[in-house]
C-alpha cells in the first residue's frame, strides 16, 4: 500500500471514528430555503404605531376596552423617554395638592415604585419646585411591568417594525409594516400615531409643523469614582458643577429610599432629531461624543482623576420634532390660563419649559390653583377620518408643546386617545364625531381624571 493510499485511509477512519462519538444528527447537515422575507396580512381594530410613553398607555387602554389592538415599536422595548431615553422620572401627576393625572400611567407608576421598595412624596404639600412632585422609578421594572400589561391586555407588540407606507381605503387604514424578516399589511379601523414626531400623520398627508430650531435633546448616563463633598470646587471651572452635583446624588438615591429628585445626568445634544433614521443615528452618535468629551474633560480636574461611567442609556432622548395641524391647536395663553375646553379629555400640569441653547431655559410656571387641559380636537388632524395621535405631536404651539411633553401629560393623552378610538369603532363614526361627554364618562369608568 503505498504512503499515500495510507494516509487516506488512516484520515477516513479517524474522520469516522469522531463522528461515530457524536449526537445523532449532528453530523448530518440539512439544506434549508435561502433567506426571504415572509411577507403577510393581517387586520385589527386599533393599530398604535410608537410604543413610548403616550403608545404604551394607549395600547394597554385600548385592549382593555376588548379591541383588537396592535402596538407597532421599532426599537426592543415599550416606555420610550421613559425607559429607553432614561429619563425615569416621570410627571407631573399631582397640582396644588391635590392629583389631576391618574388612569393606566399613575397605575404602572405606582407599580413601579411598589415592586422596587420606593416611597412616594407627600403630595399634599405643595412643593418650593414643581419637580419634587415627580416621582422617580426603576426603568428596568418600568419595561417589564409594561409589557406584561399590554400582553395581558391582549395587545400583539411588534418590536423592531417600522411603517413604511400608509394608506387610507374604503374606511380602513392600510399600513405596511417593516422588520427582521418581515414585511406585513395591517389593516386597521383605527390609527393612532404615538410617535412623538407625527410621523405617520405626515405619511397619511396630513399637515405638520416644526419651528427651525428646536430645543436640544439629552443623553442620560451616570458616572462615578469621586466623593462630591471631598471636591475643591474653587479649582474646578463653575461649568462641570452641575454634573458632579447630580451624579452625587444618583449614587445616593438607593441608599436613601427617596425618589424626589432627578435621579440621572445628563448631556445635550443640539440638534436632536429622531423623525428618520438618519437623524436618529446622528443625535445618538452626538449624544456620545459629547459625554466621551465631557469624561476627558473631568478626569482632568482635582479628585476626579478616577471618574468612570457607570451607565449610559442607548438612545439620546429627544424634547422636540414635529406636531401636528389639528382641529384645535393649544396655544401658550391657553395653556398658562388653564382653559377648559367643552372635550377637555385631560389635564396637564408643567411650566413653560423651552430648553433654548443650552445654558439657558425658558420657564413660565403656572399661577395657584391653574392646571391646563386638553381638548379632545387637539388630538386630531384637520382633515382625517379614523386617525389620532397621542404625545408632545399633538397640535400645539412651541411653548405650549414645551410643557405638554412632559411624561404624565402625554399618558393622559394616551388613554383618552385610546377611549375614543374604541368609542369610534363601537358607534361607528369617526372620533370628531363622537360626543365629548361620552368620553368622558369612558374614561372615568377607567380611572382617568376628567377636567371639569
């Protein structure tokens, strides 16, 4: 036999030999179809596209009313600013004492807070600053608590999916969605638009409004590895005050069981926008760079040669984009002199709060005993059969947008949305149509708080 004749034979054996000691099937390659995208149709009631702060309430109302539901999110997780943004301090549920904001939002709130050991203010004090009243929670809680209401409430969440045409026919919104893998046609009898940026009341042609400029955007992140108190803050620049100061009393928010103060830091990011995926990508990637300068910069300074960050959240959370043209727009006189409206389906409670460049914020809080509300009309674009929206896209002006973003408010909008979508599938007409008081009494029988 020769060399190589042998050698052959002496590999074929050994190669048998191994795969004879493993699993059954291992050894056996199948052949499987290339990689194509599954393509499908299916119909709902209520098809809620952004599962943020506003989506998230609005999905778990809707299923509660025993519609189909169907939450459309591209990212992996509801909550939005709150939990993906990182600003886990939602508010304002409470004014002068007394809470003008309850339903499904103060519901996960207070789970939130229960589940983690927290304690709640005493908001029957009026506090010196409107924040104290806010309430700060677990964001990790806040996802998971949220996403088990939506599924109990029988909502079908599609993560990682985004619209990519919308379509209104013979009574029904037609909605291409796409994903991993996936491209399906929703067919719904109901839309609402939680995106915060009114981008799907823009694909459907409805009008839209942004100022030029537009206040900065925030990325959230902790740090530590230095002792506040031990700073000789006369040999740090005034400028990095602030972050140091903040972060001291992140470290400490466990250790305390309070939850009355910003629980995070945060740097600014000019220029946010995240209507597209280009601009999404450009506000996170600033957002980073800013904080990887800002950390440079620190461990520069006397005792902060040890600075690290402890975390940083994943998305640069956004203050303002676009709104929408609706039947009512809100205006900055409305909102300081807490108009009531004859659809007032909400209130809200927040100062003017335009952050301008930076180092500077416009704020104009309201006088005692005023709340703003938020007519039903607000909600919905000029023009539009079967279609809402819910969050800081609702039809305002840019102050009185400025204090309606805030978390509380736009979960308010939420669940009033959602009712009246219900509403307008039970009576069969479109939700401009649908009386304002029967509405309200909807919204009561689920906890909400109704202006009046």
């Amino acid at each position: 036999m020769s060399k190589i004749k042998r050698r052959a034979l002496l590999k074929s054996i050994g190669a048998f030999s191994v795969a004879a000691g493993l699993p059954g099937g291992l050894h056996a390659e199948t052949l499987i179809k290339p990689y194509r995208v599954k393509e499908s149709f299916t119909e709902t009631d209520i098809l809620i596209v952004g599962g943020g702060t506003a989506g998230t309430i609005a999905a778990i109302q809707a299923g509660r009313t025993g519609a189909q539901t169907t939450l459309i999110e591209s990212g992996s997780q509801l909550g939005g600013c709150t939990t993906t943004g990182g600003v886990s301090f939602p508010g304002i549920f409470h004014a002068w004492g007394e809470q003008i904001i309850s339903g499904i939002g103060w519901e996960l709130v207070l789970d939130a807070v229960e589940l983690n050991g927290d304690q709640l203010p005493d908001f029957t004090k009026i506090p010196k600053s409107h924040w104290k009243h806010q309430v700060a929670i677990n964001p990790a809680l806040y996802v998971m608590l949220a996403e088990e209401k939506c599924l109990e409430a029988g909502v079908d969440i599609r993560y990682y999916e985004t619209p990519t045409s919308v379509k209104f026919e013979n009574g029904r919104w037609l909605v291409e969605s796409t994903g991993k893998g996936v491209k399906t046609i929703i067919s719904a009898k109901q839309l609402i638009d939680c995106t915060g940026n009114a981008l799907i009341a823009s694909m459907a042609g409805y009008k839209v409004l942004r100022e030029k400029e537009t206040q900065p955007g925030s990325l959230v992140y902790s740090m530590g590895g230095y002792e506040f108190d031990q700073l000789d803050l006369s040999k740090i620049p005034q400028r990095y005050h602030r972050a140091l100061h903040q972060n001291m009393m992140t470290s400490k928010i466990r250790k305390t069981g309070e939850n009355t103060f910003v629980p995070y830091g945060y740097v600014y990011v000019y220029g946010a926008d995240s209507t597209t995926s280009e601009t999404h990508t450009m506000a996170n990637q600033k957002g980073r760079q800013n904080l990887l300068q800002l950390i440079r910069e620190l461990r520069e300074l006397r005792g902060c040669e040890n600075i690290r960050i402890t975390s940083m959240k994943t998305e640069t959370a956004v203050r303002e984009t676009f709104r929408i043209e609706g039947l009512y727009k809100i205006t900055k006189e409305d909102y300081v002199s807490g108009r009531l409206y004859e659809d007032s389906l909400s209130y809200s409670f927040y100062p003017i709060d335009l952050h301008r460049d930076g180092k500077s914020i416009y704020q104009e809080f309201l006088k005692p005993n005023i709340v703003a509300a938020i007519p039903m009309r607000a909600l919905i674009p000029k023009n539009s059969e079967n279609f809402l929206v819910a969050g800081r896209c609702l039809s305002s002006d840019r102050l009185a947008n400025s204090a309606l973003r805030v978390q509380a408010s736009c979960m308010g909008m939420g669940q009033a949305a959602a009712v009246t979508a219900s509403l307008s599938i039970q009576e069969g007409m479109t939700p401009a149509k649908i009386a304002p008081n029967l509405v309200k009494e909807r919204l009561k029988e689920y906890g909400a708080i109704v202006p009046s």
